[in-house]
C-alpha cells in the first residue's frame, strides 16, 4: 500500500501553510510550491480540494494566496489525506461506507484483517496534526543546520 502524491504534497502544503499561520497573513501559492519542491499547478488542484474541504481558505489579489481555515492544532493529517486521496479503501470489503461488496464477507478472515490495518491506520493519522509536524520540521531543521555547522 502506498499513499499517492497528492498525500504527501498536501501535507507538505498543509505544514507550510501552518508555519505561517500566526501570521495571520495569505501565503502565495508560488511561495508554497518553490518552498516544497512541488509545481504551481500540482498544487493547485490540492488547495482545491483542501478550500472546498473547509480546511484553507484562499484570498484574492495581489497580497492573496492560502491560509488555514482553524488552528494547525486542530487539523489533523487524516482530515488532508481523506480530502486529497479519497476514502482509504483497502479492498473493496473493507471500505469507509462499510458496505458489504463481497459473498464471502461474514465468514472471510482476511476481511477482519483489513478493518483492522484501516483503523489501525485512521487512529495514527488522527492523532497527529499539523502543529505536531511544525515542531517535528522544526526539530529537523535544528538538526540539520548543526550537522552543518560542524562539517
């Protein structure tokens, strides 16, 4: 199993978009796409996503660009993914609607498997949001500037 682009583009976009967020201040979209490596139009389709998910608002002009829509602390990186990715449906019997698409479901045992892994999976993601991975950029960042300080 592999999250596509459009999971860990939005994320980065998302923890861009937080460390700005006391600023109080819309962060352009081509500061966001040189900051994360990620191109302009790319990023474009997720802030959609992301707007019409209620997570960002976007401000018009020339000052314009994103903001988060409630406090980093409150957005978890569930909350993205499903917006970008879509339902986390592992196989087709195991699904976020819970419906039922297979025969053998009642009496298949890779199928308890599954709903395992999926909530398994949504509990980690839950439980971190975006001020989490702030401090975890943050530490990075330390940490890699004092490697390069003693290089």
């Amino acid at each position: 199993m592999r999250f596509s682009t459009r999971a860990r583009y939005g994320l980065r976009a998302m923890v861009e978009l937080a460390r700005h967020y006391e600023r109080g201040e819309p962060v352009p979209l081509i500061k966001v796409a040189e900051n994360q490596g990620i191109s302009e139009g790319y990023l474009e389709q997720l802030m959609t996503s992301l707007r019409k998910g209620g997570l960002v608002r976007s401000v018009r002009g020339a000052q314009g660009g994103y903001l988060l829509s409630q406090e980093p602390d409150k957005i978890t990186a569930w909350d993205i993914i499903r917006l970008v990715e879509g339902p986390l449906d592992l196989t087709e019997c195991v699904n976020e609607d819970e419906q039922v698409l297979c025969d053998w479901s009642n009496t298949c045992v890779t199928r308890v498997l599954w709903q395992r892994v999926r909530d398994a999976l949504r509990d980690v993601l839950t439980q971190i949001n975006l001020a989490d991975l702030c401090n975890d950029a943050e530490r990075i960042r330390r940490s890699k500037e004092a490697d390069m300080y003693y290089i």
